[in-house]
C-alpha cells in the first residue's frame, strides 16, 4: 500500500470550513487506499501574530521561548485537523514535532531537521491511522525549536524521506510552479516538471513556492514533490531530478526580487582588503549576500557591487559607516530603489548567448541594466525598481514561456 | 532564600500591556530576594475560543486532540510572559506542564495531576532563573493531557507543594475571596482567611474564585494560598486550615447558583427502588447531583427532590422520560426558574438555630424556601429564581458579614 505525505499550508487551514474541506480531500484519499501522513501549517497568520505579540514584549526575545510560542500555532491546526478527520469517520492522530520523533539542532527559531525517528507515525499509520503532524517543529534537547520560514515544507519533505514515502505533495494556495508571477505576467505558463537545481535557484530569486532547504532535503534524497493547488484540481509541478525532465526549455522560470538594496564600496587604491573585513563583518551579523559582482582584479582597482535583502539595509549601512570611520574603505553608496529580476534554466549553460539576448530584450525596451550576475543556470540582473515588472514582461516574451495560444491559461 | 509560586488568571493577562505589567510585578517581588515560578494560565478568552473551534468541526472531538489542542494556550502565554521578563533584564525561563515534569493521569482533557518531579525548576530557580510554567497541563505517557477548568489553580497549588514552596499566591480579576458576589451585596466583605472546607463548600455552590480541586490539593498539603487582585494591592484572602483562623463568624460567605434546575419525582406507592435505578442512570450519564432530598421513609411513601447544573437538565430529563416509559416512577417535574443560596461557615455545626434564622429571615421578606439542604458547615435553600439575588442579600444583612461602617469597602 502506498505511503503519501501531503502538506497544507496556512491559507487552505485558514477557516474551519477551510479545515474541514481539507479533511474532506485527505479523507477521499485515504478511502482510494493509500496510508497518509498530513503535515499541517499554523492557521492563516498565526504565525505572523505570535511574532507580532513577541515583539511587542521584546526587541530581542530569547529564541528558546520564541521557538515555544511560534509551535503553538502548528499544535492548534494539526490537532483541529485531526478531529475534522475523526468527525468524517477516519481514525486520526495528531502529533506535535517532538511526538512525530523530529529532532531539531541550531537556534531555537530557525533550527534544521537532525534526525526523525519515525517508528510512532509507522505505527499508527499501519493500524490505518491518518496521521497528522505539526509543522514547523521538533524537538531539540528536552525542548521545543521551529524550523524557520517554509519549516513546513522541510517538516513534509524530511517525514516523507525518513518514511520512505511514496510521494511528497505540498497544498497550498498557488496552483504549482509557474514560469512567473502571473501578478505580473497574464499568461504565466504552469510548469509540470521543474528540476531541484532550477527551483533552487528560482526560490533563492524570490520564488515563494517553496523555501529553499526542502528543495535541497528533496535533491538530497532523490524524492520528487508535487507542488500544487489545496483550493482547486491542478495537475500541479513535479519537482524533481533534471534527468526526469523531457520537454526541456531553455529557461524555466523567471522571478522578481522588489524588496532588495543595492550597495556599490569603494575601497583606497590597492587596498582590497577591506574586502575580506566587509565580508566578515556582513556574516558575523548574519546578513546574507544575495548577489555579488567585482572588478578581476580587486587588490588594485577595489570596488565591490552586492545586494542584500531591504530589511537587513539598514544593519549593512552600520557596518558601512564604520569601516568607513576606521578609514578602511574610501567610499559606499546604497540604494534600495532597485529591482532583481533572475531567469532560471539549465538552458543558461548550454547556450552562450542568452545574457546577450537578455541584453538586447531589455535595451530595445529601453531599460538600463544596473548590475548583472550569473551561474550556471540563473542570469540575475538589476533594474531600477520602476521597470521591474516590464523587464519581466520583456523577458518572459522573449523567451516565449507562456503558455501556448488555445491553451488554457493558469490562474495565479 | 523564599520560594514563591505564583499564578496568574488569563483576564491578568488579556492583553500585551498586562503581561508587561504582570512581568513588572513578578521582577519586583523577585528583586526583594525570592526564588519565583509562576504559573500563567491562557490569554483572555484563549481557552473558550479554541473549544469553538474544536465544537465547529467535531460534534465529540476525540479527548486526546482536545487536551493537546486546548494546551496551546497556556504555552503561548507562558512563553510571551517569559520574554516580557527576560526585557526587564532578569533571567526567565518558560516551561511546558511536561518540561515541567508534571504528570497527568485521567481523561485528556479532564487530567488530574499524578506526580510532579520539580528537578528542572528547582536547577533554575537556584541559577537565579524566573520560571514561567505553563498553567493547565501535564503529560500523559507521551502526550499531553489538560486538567479541567481552573486547572492553572490546580497547577500552581500542586507545584507549590511539590517544591515545598514558602507560600502559593493565586492573582487574578478579584480581590480575594468575598463574603459574598459584590454585583449582588454592594458591602460584600474580603475575608482576611477563610478554612479550606469553607472555600470547598463555597466553590461548589457557586463561588468562582478557585475550583474545589485546587483547595482539596492544598488542603492535603497544608499548603496555605493567598488569594488576591492581579490589578491592585489588595491584602487578599488566605486559604488555610480552620485552627488558624482568629476571627470567626458563624458564616463566612454566602453563595448564588442562578443556573439550576430542580426535579421532582414521585415513585409509585411502596416501591422505593426507583430511586437506585435514578441515581445510577444519572451517574452513569456523568450528571452531577448538587442537592438532594427525599422523605424519611422513602420506601412507602417514595418522593425525591434533586437539583442539577441547568446545562444538564435535558440529558436528566431524558432518563425520567425512560423511567416513566418503563413504568418505574409515577411521576416527576422539572423547574429551572429556581436559584440556590448558599451559607457556609464552620458555625453552622455549631448553632442549631441557624437554620431556623434562614427561614425566619426569608418569610420576613416573603420568600418561600422551596427546599433545602444542610451539611456540617453549609445550608442551601432553594428560591424562585426572581427572589435569589434578594434572598442573598437579607441573608448577607442578617448574619451581619458586611464590612463594619466606617472601614473600607472592597469592591469587587
């Protein structure tokens, strides 16, 4: 008998009856046969609430206590959940992280899965319990600790692997994977595979699919996620090896950063290693480079461009203003009136000519390229925040990923 | 060095401003050199409007999703409650009931307290750590069980005795314990102490400020419990043992229970086996009988008069309506336009014309008693429930428990 994971997101447990349509789905599933584990997230803005109330107690509050607030919110959905489930005449357990056998290690707010032990959800699931289990969450010591932003997906993808699960589907509010916001671009073209290495890459460009670590959790153990809609039927994006991908485009997705800042440093001549104390400095305070470009030779004409997320602006000025005042760098300017626009595809490598076509796609639309980055499968390019959504326009024409015409269109 | 538990209701803690002026206190107790655990209980109304979520999706919900469900609660609250004062600069920790090393037995969702191994709380409060418990919970095997209403009291109280605290301090809305509601008899009196078997008597007919499981735990303990205001300095209301009490009354306090219902049944003539059948049948359905009498003789002349909770009165109903089916009573009633009074005091037992003064008081003012009832230390009457705030307060007037003139009122 099959073994499913199926995650919901916040939006899809947002209202009972939201909560009840969502045990109507898993039941359905259940009765075609299968063993299921649920992976529930926090009810609509629970956790965004809690984080609210914290901060109104404290600027810093201790990430251990913080850690136990914000698994609150997954124990109240699973265990709602579990009893929807029961009053539709299925056996069902709800579990909190720790109960699950998660273990968690780093800060309490922002931990990593370390291990699961998954005998207790085998158990049950053989007895022809459905088992549902908080995100976000596990146990770490005698304690509890979150798993970060997206800690749902890593709990579902991580269960799934530990399980041995068939598959891994993640419900939320958006259809699948689409090559571009379809916000901004009408004909946004759902996508039915996408490789790791791809939605890696468009996740960490502003993608809110899906965080990151899942995706890296799913490479790891070669386990494919379906990626779809909780609110409606959608065939939903397969994520998965590159190797399982037939009808290959050059670019797969298209994602849009409007919420970065733009920092440009001039150091004194032939004095590049501020560079080496910048970058320092920016770690320690864990405030994470997004995209980074510098001249070749940096110990004798040093000037360093990168980005960093808006929020963490105003932490990166701080330690500006004072390597500036131990007159260790000449100059800085920041500007957060810029936008990232990233193309994604394992198309990048193979065709050499794509950074120029995105050049030229966006000189004949007369937008300035301010800043430009790229590897093996993502071209990432600055614009002034104004032409954002146009370039992604642009680019999304050019490199035709709409949906063909006569086609239906896939609603965002 | 002294240790002190304390607890706190959730109106204490309704909102973001009261757990900061809630850690305020508890810092300033903690500065004048004790050792503090304090046991917070939900925020506001948590606790309610988690149960309508669970009755939204669930006619039954499952016991063991309800206790981890409605457990949330008083995670949340504890956790915020030990940021507000860790921002005071003063170490806190917050623990869960199981981080607590309090163990549960019982229904999930109606747990009592089993055994409590303090180690953890006792390495912390010895580092000179607050620590903040959450109220109303404990485990159960590897799951988490809730105690039932007013189970934070029952938390604080059992901590306290567990870590053979100095003294045990219940804060919540009210002042202490009155003689008296203070919406009903504006002079109603804070009683400086009151004996445990008074509290008992007066928490099962009604009095709100502390649930009979608590007072039975402290009772067993010897564990003396200040009761006082979370809002103002207020001396508050120690419950202790009965020797210790300099001032007595003939009656300590006087209680109203407006949502009741009163049942008569008449058994055919000579067959007073009805009653056992009554009895067992309501037992069986959980109905708890607050009041009951019966003629002397009940097995020739079988006639049975019992009060329940008005929220049971149609379950009850139910069983006469079968006993009357199966020709087993002849006859019964049921009224719930009735109130109870209630006076309780250790000088019930020893003035036998105490009874005789309820009565004579209430025809005074034209009040029939409808039925009555007395114990040791209480007598309880049954009044049309028109008369019941009335009858309180002749009573309140004759037996003279009202704040001598010229002292201070304490409103309530």
């Amino acid at each position: 008998m099959t073994l499913i994971v199926q995650k919901y997101g916040g939006t899809s447990l947002g209202s009972m009856a939201r909560i009840q349509a969502v045990a109507g789905r898993v039941v359905k599933r259940y009765h075609k046969g299968s063993r299921i584990v649920v992976v529930a997230s926090a009810i609509g803005k629970t956790t965004d609430e809690l984080l609210g109330m914290a901060k109104a107690l404290s600027d810093s509050p201790r990430t251990r206590e913080m850690g136990m607030l914000l698994s609150a919110g997954e124990v109240i959905s699973s265990a709602l959940l579990a009893m929807a489930i029961q009053s539709l005449g299925v056996p069902a357990t709800a579990l909190t992280g720790a109960q699950s056998g998660i273990s968690a290690s780093g800060s309490y707010d922002n931990a990593r899965i370390k291990k699961i032990e998954p005998e207790r959800i085998h158990r049950l699931v053989n007895d022809g319990e459905i088992v549902v289990v908080a995100g976000y969450q596990g146990q770490r010591n005698e304690d509890i600790a979150v798993l970060g932003r997206g800690g749902s997906d890593a709990s579902a993808v991580a269960l799934a692997a530990a399980l041995s699960a068939d598959c891994c589907k993640i419900y939320s509010d958006v259809p699948g994977v689409l090559s571009c916001d379809p916000r901004i671009v009408q004909n946004a073209r759902l996508l039915p595979r996408i490789a790791y290495e791809e939605m890696l890459e468009l996740a960490a460009s502003g993608a809110q699919v899906m965080m990151g670590r899942s995706i890296e959790i799913a490479r790891k153990f070669a386990l494919e996620i379906l990626v779809s809609s909780a609110f409606e039927e959608s065939p939903g994006t397969v994520i998965g090896k590159k190797e399982t991908i037939v009808e290959k485009s050059i670019i797969t997705g298209i994602a849009l950063q409007k919420d970065i800042a733009r920092i440009d440093v001039h150091g004194h001549n032939g004095e590049g290693r501020f560079v080496k104390n910048l970058l320092a400095n920016i770690a320690e305070e864990e405030i994470s480079i997004q995209l980074l470009t510098s001249g070749k030779n940096i110990l004798h004409s040093p000037a360093l461009s990168f980005t960093v997320n808006a929020e963490e602006a105003e932490r990166t000025k701080v330690i500006l203003k004072q390597l500036l005042a131990d007159n260790l760098i000449a100059d800085f300017s920041l500007e957060t009136d810029v936008a990232q626009v990233s193309l994604v595809g394992f198309g990048i490598s193979e065709n050499y000519g794509i950074v120029y076509e995105v050049f030229d796609a966006l000189s004949s639309a007369n937008i300035d390229i301010l800043m430009t980055s790229t590897s093996e499968i993502k071209i990432s390019v600055i614009v002034a925040k104004r032409f954002g959504e146009a370039s992604v326009r642009e680019l999304h024409q050019k490199f035709a990923l709409a949906f063909p015409p006569g086609k239906r269109k896939i609603a965002g």
